[in-house]
C-alpha cells in the first residue's frame, strides 16, 4: 500500500516536457536531423553531420595556382 501512495503522490508533481524546437535540417543534403532545443544545440548537431555533399562544399572551387 506504501508503494501505491508514493506513485500516487508522483504523479501530482508532474513536470511539464521540455519543448522542442523544429527539425533542423542539414543545408547540403537536406536530411533531417532531428528536432533540437536550442541554437547551440542546433549548432553542434549540425557540426557534427558528416555528408558528401557538405565534404565537397568545403574544397576549393579551383585549384591551387602552379609556380
């Protein structure tokens, strides 16, 4: 009976879900990342998103000049 009482009296003090923010998307490949809370969150989720396409913006647009 003490068990039911203590769930019974959690359930009262319940706390309201943290909301999250929209999808963020990567801009290169356009897959979705999931949904953050906050810009530094955004921010290093993005960061740490590894595409092809996202390698290939990060080259140069042409090459190095010879000497």
């Amino acid at each position: 009976m003490h068990c039911d009482a203590h769930l019974l009296q959690g359930s009262a003090t319940r706390r309201a879900a943290s909301k999250l923010g929209p999808d963020t998307f990567c801009v290169h490949c356009f897959h979705s990342l999931g949904a953050t809370r906050n810009a530094s969150q955004m921010a290093k989720v993005t960061a740490q998103h590894q595409c092809p396409e996202k390698l290939q913006a990060m080259q140069p647009a042409t090459p190095p000049p010879y000497n």
